[in-house]
C-alpha cells in the first residue's frame, strides 16, 4: 500500500466517526421512538383479532356450489375426452362422453375400396345432440362431458346433470346379431327450466369414401325421410339443397349413400323438422348431411323419448327385414322399371343366389333366362323385319315410279303395298319396343344391387364398380382416367348387332349410320359404370346373336316371299284391315288434301 492510499483510508475513518458523534439522536428522540413502537404494537393486534373473527364468519357460511356459478350444466361445461366401446357380430360402435353420442360406426364383415374396414362416420365430423332452450339462451348437449357407465357388452348410459336430481341421460343399446342400436332420452326434473314445449334434436354428420368412384358414389347418396302413411323421398343427388318437413309425422329420416345407410327411427313420429345435404369437396369425403327433428316436450317432471338407430348396407332384403319400407331406399328406377325389378328382376335373381355359385355365372343365367322369355318377341320382330326386307325391292320401284317431290304420296303408295301383302311396318318395333323396359331396369338394377359389391369374376375385381384395364393416369374428357374392357366388349358386341341387324332390316341411308353412333356415345357414358352392368349388356348382346342364328335358320325367305305374293293375290274383301292401317290411311288422305288444297291457294 502506498503512502496515497494509506492517507485516504485515514481520511475516511476520521470522517465516518465524526459523524456517528455528531448525528447521533438525543435522549428525548429515543424516547419518543419507543412510544411509537408500542402504538403501532397495539394497533396491529386488534387488525389480527378482527382478521380471525372474519375468517370464522366466513367458514360458517354455506358452500357456494362453482358448477352452479358458470350456468346450466355448469359441471358438464369442461372435463376429458373418454370413450368407450360397443361390438357384437355386425357392428363396433364407439362412444364418447362428449356430447354423450355415438363417436363412430364400423360395419364389420365390410371393406372399403382399398381394403379398409367399413366407418360410416368417424370424430368430431359426426355431431348429435338435443337443443334446450333454457333461460333463453339454447344449450346444445353435443359439448357438454356427460358421465358415462357401461353395463356389461351391451349397453352404455351416458348423464349430464343440470343440478341435483335434474339430468339428461342417454341410453344405447346393442343386441346380438342386429344391426339396430336402442337408443332412449332420458329427461327428468327438466320440466322446472326447460322454456317452451318442444326440443330439438340435432344430427350432423359427413359421409366418409367408401367405393371405388367417389363420383358415382354421390350420385347414389342423398338424405331419405318418411312421413307417416306415405312413400319414402329424398332430397338431391346431384347438388347442394335444403328441405323443410312439415308436411306430416315423420316416421324415419336416413343418411343414405350408396351401399350404407345410418337411420334413425323414433317411436313417436316426429312433429316436424327440416334435412339438409352438401356435396363434399374434400378428399375421402361424399356428402354433409344435417337434420334437425322436432319432440313434443310435455313439461313432465320424468319424460322419455324411445328410438333406434339402423347402421348398415343397403342389401333390400336386410333394409326390408328391418320394417318400416326402408328397403324403397335402394333406386330400383322409374315406374315401370322399378315394379319389374323388384317383383321380377330381384325374385330371379335371389333364386339363383341360393345355389351359392360366382355372381358371374348368376349374371348370365339371369340374362339367358330373360332371352328365353323374351325369345317369342324377338322372332315375331326378326319375321317382320325380314318381310320388310324382300318387300324393299317393290318399295324402291315405288319410290322411283312416284318420286320423292310427294312423300305423302309415296307413302300412300307404300301403305297400299303393305296392305296388299298384309305387312305391318311397325311389326319390327313393337316387340323391340315391349323389351326395352326390362333393358332399362337392368340400367337400375346392376349399380344399386349391393350384392354385386366386391364381387370379383374373371378380370373384374369388383362386378358393382368399372373395371379399369386401362389406365391413363390423366383424365380424359367423357372417358375419364381408365378405360373399361368390359366396356369395350359391349360397345364392339352392339357394332356388331347393329350391323346385323341392319342386313335383317335392309335399313339404308340416316338411320343405318345412326345405329352405328349410339355405341360410341354409350361408350363415354358406361365406361364408369359397374362392370357388372356392362357385363349383362355384353352377354345380351351376344345371345341376341344366337337366337337371330337359330330365328335365321328357321325362316325361309322365299318361303316368305310367296307367302307375301299370295296375300298380293288375294282379294280385297279377303284382307283384315288393321285399326292402325285405317287410321294411318285416314291421315294420309288428310295430309293429301291439304296438300292440293294449298296448291290452289298458292
């Protein structure tokens, strides 16, 4: 330490002790201190007395019940996600205690497209729940956390408590072997702060992929609803649309897609309600349904409402075993065709079910039977045809006597030719004609059939969606991304019919080409169909061509021919006269006259 430094730590030494000599306080001020201390001594043990005696109070107030402090439900408004499950040989159904409803719905013994197990809806993408008007503002059960119990494996209750012995309880339960899932609301005490007399309840949810075309399987999926007495409608197919129920008691309402229907159906019909379905854009997703049904609340202090719900396929016999015409869900087409496929169409097919042999070979039993019943028509319509072809020899010579300047005339001409030889030109129509209905239905039936699904037989994996053979990996317009073999076969099978019949008939000029463009649209428009569709057209296709063999080896032209000069011969008095014939040789004597009638006035 340097001698700088030492004198300035002497310096500060002095200073501090001056200091403390100097400032220190007197007698008087450490007196006056003292006195202060005691006061405030005083002061602090009556606040802590009086702090005691408050807190005492407070503990012998009653409890203020929190759950009571955030509003109805109060105890149900926040708490844990849990689920649980219910399963038996048909379903796996999981619960969850939000919202007290059914989380997801597995149809077991089903797959998807690609191999996965059949959901119909799934998570927080499925809504259910009542809507209560209490104290005027609407509380929705789907979010309250409702309390759970299970009992046993077949039935799960699930309660959310309002206060006391007020509460919702909902009860589902499940049966062996069924498809149906028991479902009751429970209100009891509710009638005290429950306002006005009705309840809604509130479904929504959205259908999840589950085939091949996700296009198609929109064209097949739409919400269904019943009124009470009546027949089963829906909403849309094809777009976005909204529809008010008020037209009577609804006895059921559907979320119907294409091979899977989830159904609810109450005891007591519902008062009213509306049905809403969005087309979805999303990935793996088919349509948004949403529905919200009417109860009639009675203001009782214990009121319940009984229900069941149908989770499963759209097979008519299961949909029909399940009551309630839940099986006029399945499009089966317009009148006629849906009468012939289900009092026809479906019987034939069922019979031949039972033998347990490949849907392929059904298939072409099914169409070799209905060519059979049908093969009195074909002939009748094969024997016309080719009377008007030897008769077109004499209708050329007409129309190059007449000429074309006059078609009234020439058909005059023709008429009496026909009447001569006791033809009928639409005697190769009419039997064509009475046939294409049950060619139409066959258009119904194949795509809606669920039997038909993941049904494989030969190439085709699946007989109720296309088979793509060939696949372009872009999509193509009218074509799409894939094109069918099954769908070739039956547009080149009907080119080759076409052209067939064509020589049967003798037909010429517009009408022989235009033969040849209906399978080429066909094309475009069936490529996505179910190759099962195609498969029946291919196959009636090619029996047609056996038969008009067999008819040919039957029918001897010349036969026919002097068949037709005798009638020739014959005298007028002899010959029938068709009603047809006389009306159609009125309106040509009509068409005449009016012809040289505006010649005149010209």
């Amino acid at each position: 330490m340097d001698r700088n430094t030492f004198t300035g730590l002497f310096l500060i030494m002095i200073v501090l002790a001056g200091s403390f000599y100097f400032f220190k306080p007197s007698e008087a001020e450490i007196k006056k201190e003292k006195e202060r201390i005691a006061a405030d001594s005083t002061k602090n043990a009556t606040a802590n007395t009086a702090a005691t005696q408050a807190a005492a109070t407070v503990a012998a107030l009653p409890a203020v019940d929190s759950a009571a402090l955030k509003g109805p439900f109060g105890g149900n408004i926040s708490g844990t996600e849990q689920t649980s499950v219910l399963e038996n040989e048909n379903l796996k159904l999981t619960f969850t205690n939000k919202g007290g409803k059914i989380l997801s719905v597995q149809v077991k013994g089903q797959k998807t497209y690609d191999g996965k197990p059949v959901v119909l809806f799934d998570g927080n993408q499925n809504k259910f729940g009542l809507n209560l008007n209490i104290g005027g503002k609407i509380i929705s059960t789907n979010d309250l956390y409702f309390t759970a119990s299970k009992n046993g494996n077949t039935s799960v209750s699930m309660r959310a408590n309002y206060a006391g012995d007020k509460y919702i309880e909902y009860v589902y339960d499940l049966k062996p072997n069924s498809n149906k899932v028991g479902f009751n609301i429970n209100l009891n005490g509710l009638n005290q702060v429950v306002q006005n007399n009705a309840i809604t309840l509130n479904w929504e949810t959205t259908l999840l992929e589950q085939e091949k075309s996700g296009k198609k399987e929109q064209e097949h999926s739409a919400p269904y609803y019943k009124y009470a007495n009546e027949n089963p409608s829906h909403l849309s197919v094809a777009k976005d649309e909204k529809e008010e129920l008020k037209e009577g008691k609804i006895e059921w309402f559907s979320f119907k897609q294409h091979f899977f229907s989830a159904v609810l159906i109450p005891a007591v019909p519902f008062d009213k309600g509306d049905l809403e379905v969005k087309v979805s854009t999303q990935p793996g997703q088919i349509k948004w349904y949403g529905a919200n049904m009417q109860l009639t609340f009675n203001q009782l202090a214990a009121q319940s409402y009984a229900m069941e719900f149908y989770f499963g396929t759209n097979k008519f016999s299961t949909l029909k075993a399940q009551g309630h015409e839940l099986e006029k869900q399945v499009d089966m087409g317009y009148w006629p065709l849906k009468y012939i496929n289900r009092f026809i169409v479906l019987p034939v097919f069922n019979f031949l079910e039972g033998f347990g042999w490949n849907y392929g070979l059904i298939i072409l039993l099914l169409t070799i039977m209905l060519k059979v019943a049908m093969s009195p028509l074909t002939y009748k319509s094969y024997l016309s045809m080719a009377k008007m072809r030897i008769l077109k020899p004499e209708m050329d010579e007409i129309k190059a006597k007449v000429g074309e300047d006059n078609p009234t005339l020439l058909q005059q001409e023709y008429l009496k030719l026909y009447k001569q030889v006791g033809v009928n030109p639409l005697g190769g129509c009419l039997p064509m004609l009475l046939q294409l209905p049950f060619v139409m239905a066959f258009f119904f039936f194949f795509p809606n059939l669920f039997e038909l699904r993941g049904e494989s037989f030969l190439w085709m994996k699946d007989l109720s969606t296309y088979d793509d053979f060939i696949k372009f990996g872009v999509n193509i317009p009218v074509l799409g991304n894939h094109l069918s073999l099954m769908c070739i076969l039956m547009t080149v099978s009907t080119l080759i019919y076409t052209y067939f019949n064509n020589q049967i008939s003798g037909a010429t000029g517009q009408m022989k080409y235009i033969g040849y463009i209906m399978p080429i649209v066909f094309l475009g428009v069936l490529n996505s169909y179910p190759s099962g569709l195609n498969y029946y057209y291919f196959l009636a296709n090619m029996l047609t061509f056996a038969q008009q063999f067999l008819i040919k080896s039957m029918v001897d032209d010349e036969k026919i021919h002097k068949t037709l000069q005798d009638n020739k011969a014959k005298p007028v008095a002899e010959k029938k006269k068709s009603r047809f014939s006389a009306k159609l040789e009125d309106y040509m004597r009509q068409q005449q006259q009016a012809q040289i009638q505006q010649k005149k006035n010209k």
